[in-house]
C-alpha cells in the first residue's frame, strides 16, 4: 500500500519547469491563500499560481514506465465524434473520465519494463482492440496510443452513454464498470462503489490509497431565493489532491488550461497531460455539496453540458441557464479501489 499525505499522482514532466518555479517562489508565500477564480485572466493565471504548493518526491510512486509516465492520463473527449447526434454536445466526458482511470490502473499493474508496442500484456483490464494505426503512437499493444478510441467507444457502450439521454447515468457508469472488471477477469483484484457528497477529506482518502476517483460535478443556479436548479454536468479524474490546501488537480477530458493540447489526440499519449488545479469549498452548497473554482462557473461553454449526466435525484431539478452565477459542485465520486489495498 502507498500512502501520502502530501502528494500529486501525476505532474507530467512536460510541467517540470512550471513545478520548480512553483516551489521556488513557495519560500515567500502562503501555501494556504485562496485565489478567487472572478475573471478570465485569473483562469489563465491558474498555472502561474495554484502549481505553487510543493511536490512530494513521493509524487513519482504515481507514475507508471508502462504506460503512465505522468501519472493520471488526461485523454480528450473532443475526438472521434464523440458528439449526441441529437443534441450536437460533446457528450463522453463519462467514459473518458473512466478511460483515464482504466489506463492509469492497467498500468499500475503493467511489466514495469515493459513499453508501447512491445505486444506484452499481463493486465487485461485495457487490452489491444487492433485499433486502425493514427498518429500518434504504435498501432499494436494494449498501451498503443491509438487504442484510445476503441477503449472509449467500448466504455460508452458498456455504461450506455447517450442511451435515451445525454451523457452517462452515475448508476449506468457504476454498472458499466463492474460488468467490465468482470468480463476481463480482474473483478477478483479491482472492484467500484459509489459515494454521493463525497467530502474532500474522502476525495484525498481516496486518492491517497493508489485509487482511481471519477467526480461528476453538476452545474447549479440559484434562479431566485433557495430555488436551486442543475444547468448540467460534467465528469472528470482526480489526478492529485493537496491535502490542507483545499485543493485537487483532475485529469478534465473538456478542458486543458494548465497544458493545452496542440490537437484533440495529442492527450492520446499519455506522457502529455494537462492536470489542472482547482480550490474545493467544503462548507457552501446546495444540501452541503462540496463547490469547486471551475470554469463553467464563468459561463464559458454551458451549452455543452446543458441537461447532461443527470442523477435521477436531479431530474425534477434541471433548468435552463438564466445568465446568473453558476457554481460547480462535487455530487458523486465513483471510485475504483484495489482489493489488496481495501482488505
């Protein structure tokens, strides 16, 4: 079991330089200042200013040669046309939020000196689904950077995304992934559960136990006093926590602010990543829910998440967004623990 109380699973080396400035100028501040996110250049400054806690040396026990060399993967849900035919939304962020934990845990438990291409599979969570050779990437290994696309496309179908509805169901994501920890035989070392208003101290316990963690953040406006109603919502990958600083990093398959990616596949190679840092509020919310700094709550591309991944607790709930202030909550973390760890 690795465990540690001050980490981050995966800052990519291609944010090396960013960390070791972050560090240095962490002599002269406090690690603990809250940084409003009120404005569009705030959000670009997110990578100036929220890399500054240091990380841990132990942050390297997250990373895996084979093939997760910067931890969490951080694969983009703006490919493939992975778009609801009826709706026009970019509707997989679901399945590659799982993806993204399915990949990282397969290599976690992957030959170490193993590599891309190399046709070794010892771990058959993610397997070579012989995807058509794209750049980038070989053509052939479970770990093949083309294998992104059949992983999501098999992902969706199995928790049913835009089955009937936009997006993926908690429920359908959480039977999704014990029918597939059950079809690859790994059912006996990997198993789900679900925890509604997670609390951030559970996210860090979560993460701090080498465990893959899924948030579904929903997107809620108060249209008159105590009227609350659900815009839309959204997965994402805890990629790291800071605990005592209120913060997370998440692997976000709609946004890349920290490294933005060239293309919509560039994130397909999991040595590129863009792991972006938020503040979580745990004392304000609608019932108690954890808020978190996020850029939908600045309005930018609420439509694309408008009605989407709803709880049925949420149906009766949903709105169309009247222009007022938005504030992104934590309602479910679906987490995917080892059983060597739990037991």
């Amino acid at each position: 079991m690795k465990t540690n109380r001050y980490l981050y699973i995966a800052w990519g080396d291609l944010l090396a330089t960013h960390i070791q400035r972050g560090e240095d100028n962490m002599s002269n501040s406090n690690s603990k200042k809250w940084i409003p996110v009120v404005s569009a250049a705030s959000l670009l400054l997110l990578t100036l200013v929220i890399l500054a806690p240091a990380v841990s040396a132990a942050a390297d026990e997250w990373k895996y040669a084979n093939y997760a060399p910067a931890g969490m993967p951080d694969f983009d849900q703006k490919q493939n046309n992975w778009i609801n035919l009826t709706t026009g939304q970019w509707s997989f962020c679901g399945p590659v939020a799982v993806a993204n934990c399915f990949w990282w845990l397969d290599s976690m438990y992957a030959d170490p000196d193993g590599t891309p291409g190399d046709g070794a599979d010892i771990f058959p969570l993610v397997q070579d689904y012989y995807a058509s050779p794209i750049a980038p990437g070989p053509s052939t290994d479970d770990h093949s950077f083309n294998n992104v696309g059949e992983l999501v496309d098999r992902l969706a179908s199995c928790m049913k995304t835009d089955a009937g509805h936009s997006g993926t169901s908690v429920s359908d994501m959480e039977k999704g992934i014990d029918d597939w920890l059950s079809a690859t035989g790994v059912n006996q070392r990997l198993y789900v559960r679900t925890t509604t208003t997670p609390t951030l101290e559970y996210i860090e316990e979560e993460v701090g136990k080498s465990n893959g963690v899924i948030l579904l953040l929903g997107f809620w406006e108060e249209q008159g006093s105590g009227n609350w109603k659900r815009i839309g919502g959204h997965y994402v990958t805890v990629a790291g926590v800071n605990p005592g600083n209120n913060k997370i990093t998440i692997s976000d398959p709609f946004f890349d602010w920290t490294h933005p990616a060239a293309s919509s596949t560039t994130h397909n190679n999991p040595c590129d990543v863009s792991h972006d840092a938020y503040f979580i509020d745990s004392s304000a919310g609608p019932d108690g829910r954890c808020r978190i700094q996020y850029p939908v709550s600045l309005g930018w591309n609420v439509s694309n998440f408008a009605g989407m991944n709803v709880p049925p607790e949420f149906e009766e709930m949903q709105g169309a967004w009247t222009g007022g202030a938005i504030y992104t909550e934590i309602e479910y973390a679906v987490v995917i623990s080892s059983m060597s760890i739990e037991t």
